[in-house]
C-alpha cells in the first residue's frame, strides 16, 4: 500500500503500468488531497511504483523536512496517510521551487537582453543599466490575487544581475 498526496495547486493526473501488467494504470489525485493505491500490489509492484514516482520528482514523507530543492508537489508515503500538516508543508515548498524557477529565468532573460543589446553596440552598452520586469498577468475583470508575482532584475554595467524586488 502507498499513500500519494498532491500539494500543487492543480489536479494531477498520474498514468502507469506494474510489473506483471501489460494495461496502463491511471490515478487522479486532486489538489490538496491523497489517494490510497496498492492495496493488492505485490513488492516488487510497489517499488517500482515508487521508483515511478521518483522520476515525477515525488519524495517521501519522511525526507518532506530536508529535502525540497526542485520539488515537484507529489509526496508519498508508505507506511501511514499523510497528514494535512505535511501536504500544506509540500504545498509551501512547491511554490518556493516555483518562485525560484521564475526568479532564475527572469535573470536569465535580463542578461539575454542585455547581451543581446551589447550586441548591437558592438559589445558597447546603450544605456548605465538594463531592467526586466515580471509582473503576473490578472485576466480583465478580475481582481488581482493577494500573491501576486512581481519581480524586477536589472543588469550593472558589469553584467552582473541585480534583482530588486
């Protein structure tokens, strides 16, 4: 048996298949909530889940507190169900990986810029400094949400990233 519990905030689909089946198995497990599997699963069957769900970026319940560099929002646990402390825990981290991501590509696409401005100049900068704002889009007619994404990296004139907000 194995518990799986999705942090993120969308629905998550997982499809695979078992050692011993040729049918592919599929899960849905919504957002903020766990789905019990395996109940009939034989060792080997749930330790290649397991080694599944690893490649989906899952971790254990029991590394949730150490390990959440890259995480993906599955967590799984074998041993008992998780605990709504422990998916809101996964739930924190996924949007910390989130924010990380978006943080590292607005810097990549500020010093992009400002190469590729360099570029122009033959190699010579246009201007003291160059700046990248990300601000998260709110559809017409709705409000803005209270965790708005707002970012700004500037470039120094030695081609350092500055990130402001």
């Amino acid at each position: 048996m194995i518990y799986v519990a999705n942090s993120t905030r969308q629905n998550q689909r997982i499809w695979f298949r078992l050692p011993e089946h040729s049918r592919t198995f599929v899960v849905e497990i919504p957002s903020g909530q766990q789905r019990y599997l395996g109940n009939d699963w034989n060792s080997a069957q749930l330790e290649s889940f397991v080694q599944y769900l690893g490649t989906l970026g899952a971790i254990d319940a029991k590394t949730l507190s150490r390990k959440t560099s890259g995480f993906q929002g599955l967590i799984y646990s074998t041993e008992k169900a998780l605990t709504e402390n422990q998916i809101l825990y996964g739930h924190e981290a996924d949007l910390e990986t989130r924010e990380k991501r978006a943080a590292d590509e607005a810097t990549k696409a500020a010093l992009a810029a400002d190469q590729g401005v360099r570029n122009l100049f033959k190699g010579k900068r246009a201007a003291k400094e160059l700046t990248v704002e990300v601000v998260q889009d709110t559809p017409k007619g709705e409000r803005a949400p209270s965790d708005r994404v707002e970012m700004s990296v500037t470039v120094t004139p030695d081609g350092k990233p500055l990130k402001k907000r």
